[in-house]
C-alpha cells in the first residue's frame, strides 16, 4: 500500500495555521489546486461526519468524509468517497505541530490507498507533490 507523504515549516504560530486546516469546509480558501468547496453533509466543517464536495481547477469533482478531528493534536483525517482519481480505499491525514525553538509550525499531510499497480507511481506522485506538497507550500506562502 502506497503512502505518499510531504511535510513543510510554515513560519507561523500553530494557532495562526490550525484554523485554516481544521475547518474542512475550507479547504478553497488556502489550497490553489481547489476552485470550490462546499459541505453537503453536516452543519459544520468540525463535526465528524461531514462531507465536503470539492471542485479541482480541472472541473474533476472529489467527495469527501471528515473521519476524525484531533484538536489537541491539531489532526485531520478523511477518507474519498468518489473521484476521478483510481483509488480505492484512500484516507488520508493532514497534522501540524509547534516548531517550539522558533514559533514556527510544521505541517505533514500523507495519505494510504489501494490501487492498480500499473497506477501507483502516477498516484503517489500527484498526491505527494500535486496535492500535499502544493497544498502546504500555499500555507506557507500566506505568511511568507
């Protein structure tokens, strides 16, 4: 089973950044690769449960599950439920902590999935530098 990871320093105090990640309704407002993101399950991005339908800057549509939401270890982890990806099973983890020695936060998203062998080095290629390492380089920037 594939795990594409990516990890990066935002040079910013974890309280500045986890708001921005722990709201799963959200992810437009930070991610360049998102055109739209809105909840179509759930009264809010926090509650465990809720479903966001994301747009992708291709006009590709992912639907996704909010599994868990870590405040005391500033975790998010959801699974997709469709997309034009081939990837079964896919749940994955975004998870920041304190840089305690400079006030900074770090940021690691990864993800597991099963899919066609003859996919796999595509998929762990979009997802580790496509998404992930996209997604927190965009973080980053906001305080750059």
């Amino acid at each position: 089973m594939p795990r594409p990871y990516s990890s990066a320093v935002i040079t910013a105090p974890l309280a500045e950044v986890w708001p921005h990640v722990r709201d799963f309704g959200g992810l437009h407002r930070w991610h360049p690769a998102i055109e739209g993101c809105e909840l179509i399950r759930g009264a809010s991005g926090t509650e465990i449960g809720a479903q966001r339908r994301l747009v992708l800057g291709d006009g590709g549509v992912v639907v996704e599950e909010l599994l868990a939401l870590d405040e005391r270890g500033h975790a998010v982890t959801y699974e997709i439920l469709e997309s034009p990806f081939p990837v079964r099973r896919y749940v994955s983890t975004l998870r920041l902590a304190p840089v305690t020695a400079v006030g900074h936060t770090f940021g690691e998203w990864w993800t597991e999935f099963d899919a066609d062998a003859a996919a796999e080095g595509d998929l762990v290629e979009l997802f580790a530098n496509g998404v992930f390492a996209t997604g927190l380089a965009a973080l980053a920037q906001r305080y750059a």
